[in-house]
C-alpha cells in the first residue's frame, strides 16, 4: 500500500516541486546533471548510451545528435525498480552485457553513466565501446570514486583518475579530460543526506515515486513522518554547507565522482 507521500507523488505539480528540490539536495545528482550540460556540445552525430537505464541525460544531449540510442544489460536492468517503473524512459534495446550488438565504428558519441562500477568485467566493456566508436570519436564517462553500495549485488569497483586513464588508455581512447564531481565536503554531505534520508526518514520508497532510484530494486517502507521536520532541513543545509566549504577550503583527494572525456586514437582502432 503506498503511503501518503508516495500517493502525493503521483500529483504532477507536487511531484515536480518535490524533485526539483531533492535534485538540489542530492549533490552527486546535481553536480553530474551540470557537467553532462557543459560537456553535451562535445556530442555529435549517433550517440549510443551504454547502459542508459531510463534514458534520464536524453534531453542534455538530444540537442547536440543526429540520433540516441540507449542500451541495456537485460539481466541487470530487470532487476531495477526503473525496468517497471520507468519515468523518463525506456531503453531501446537490451543485450546480455558481453558483445554490443553493433559493427565496428558505427557510433560519434558513447554515453556510459555510472554504469563501470556495475560490470564485472570493465575493461571488456570499455573494449566494446572502443569498438562501437568510430575513430576521432567521443566518450563521455561517469564512474564513482566514492559512492554507497548501490545496485547490489552488481556493485563491483570504484574508480581514480589514474585507474580510468589507464583503462581507456588499454583500450585505445585517449583521455583528453577528467573532471571530478564535488570534494571532501560534498562526500562527506552526500554521506551524511542518505544516511539522514534512507537510514533515519526512510525516504527510498518516496525518491521511488518521484523518478529517483530506479537503479535499486523496488522500496516499499514506509517513511518517518515525524523525523521529517527535522530531517528535511537538515538535509538542506548539509547540501548548502557542502558547496560552500568545497568551494571556499577545497580538498581534492576527494570526490563523488569523475567524468572522463575520451577520444578513440585512429591509430589503435584494430587494437580495441
Ligand atoms: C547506476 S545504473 C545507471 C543507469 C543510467 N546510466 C543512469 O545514470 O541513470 C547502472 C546501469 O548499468 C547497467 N549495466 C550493468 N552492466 C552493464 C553492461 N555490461 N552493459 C550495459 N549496461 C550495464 C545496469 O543494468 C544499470 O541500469
């Protein structure tokens, strides 16, 4: 039975006001969404996004292609609460995660979202992306460096920048740029707001409803109404604090997570 909340989601304008807020809240999410905007005039031609879940950068980077394409690990994705659920959108196709089923160099632009983490297997993946990419073209890649165990059990790594140099290097991409989400401050606030949002309001069910999550399976508990007066400011000013101490006593050891921008070397096309 959903509860009072999660029924108020459901309320277009409610919902929207709801999201809005928490994507504010959720420091990872938003960091990640103003990269993606900076980064998309890089995107050209066929974009293929690789493990694209419900399609939720579409809108960053359709202005930008010719076409978008979004792929799924069928095994995985229907684990998901998003394969039921899915708000924004629904993957095109579905593949068993070992071989994208494309020839060689048909592909401008890989998108691949927090998705290494989730494969056994990241340097194959990043091999059949390599592969996929025609030679000059782009990836555009999210991996976290710190980041709750989520997805589970497919919840395999995390990433530096040196590790993901070093993988697309293998898989002849070129890194041309790492960009790292947040610092010391938005980790230890990412931190701090989930275990205040999942751990103490038990909030998951609700982020559910409004679109968030759907990488998890799917959240019935009901929230703490009562902790909320208190737990829901809380969050707000955790997330202002964050950006203002990252901003004004940096510490770049840490972050959430990195977006990497690399290009395929024309010269090791036959390596990948
Ligand atoms: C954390 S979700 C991210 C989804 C989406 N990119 C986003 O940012 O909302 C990770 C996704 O990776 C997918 N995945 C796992 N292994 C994969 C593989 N080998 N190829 C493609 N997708 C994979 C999962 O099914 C899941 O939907």
């Amino acid at each position: 039975m959903p509860s009072l909340v999660q029924r108020a989601m459901s309320f277009p304008p409610l919902r929207s006001v709801a999201r809005g807020a928490s994507n504010w809240v959720d420091l990872q999410w938003s960091f990640m969404i103003d990269q993606l905007k900076e980064v998309a005039p890089l995107a050209r031609g066929a974009l293929l996004d690789v493990g694209c879940g419900e399609k939720p950068y579409e809108w960053i980077f359709a202005p930008y292609v010719t076409s978008y394409l979004g792929i799924e690990h069928e095994g995985t994705f229907g684990e998901t609460h998003a394969s039921v659920a899915a708000q924004a959108g629904k993957p095109d196709l579905y593949y068993d995660g070992a071989k994208l089923p494309f020839a060689d160099e048909s592909f401008d632009t890989v998108l691949n979202v927090q998705v290494l983490e989730h494969t056994p297997e990241p340097q194959r993946l990043l091999h059949e992306i390599a592969r996929v990419l025609r030679p000059g073209g782009t990836l555009i890649l999210c991996a976290p460096f710190s980041f709750r165990l989520h997805e589970e059990p497919h919840d395999y790594f995390r990433y530096t920048p040196h590790g993901l140099r070093a993988m697309c290097g293998a898989s002849g991409l070129r890194v041309d740029e790492v960009r790292s989400q947040g610092g010391l401050w938005s980790v230890l606030g990412h931190k701090l707001n989930s275990y205040l949002a999942f751990r103490v309001a038990v909030l998951d069910a609700v982020a559910q409803a409004m679109g968030k999550l759907g990488h998890e399976g799917e959240r019935r508990r009901s929230p703490r109404y009562w902790t909320m007066p208190v737990v829901l400011p809380a969050m707000g000013a955790i997330s202002a604090s964050a950006r203002l101490l990252d901003r004004f006593a940096p510490d770049g050891t840490e972050t959430l997570s990195y977006l990497v921008i690399a290009r395929k070397m024309v010269a090791s096309a036959s390596a990948a």
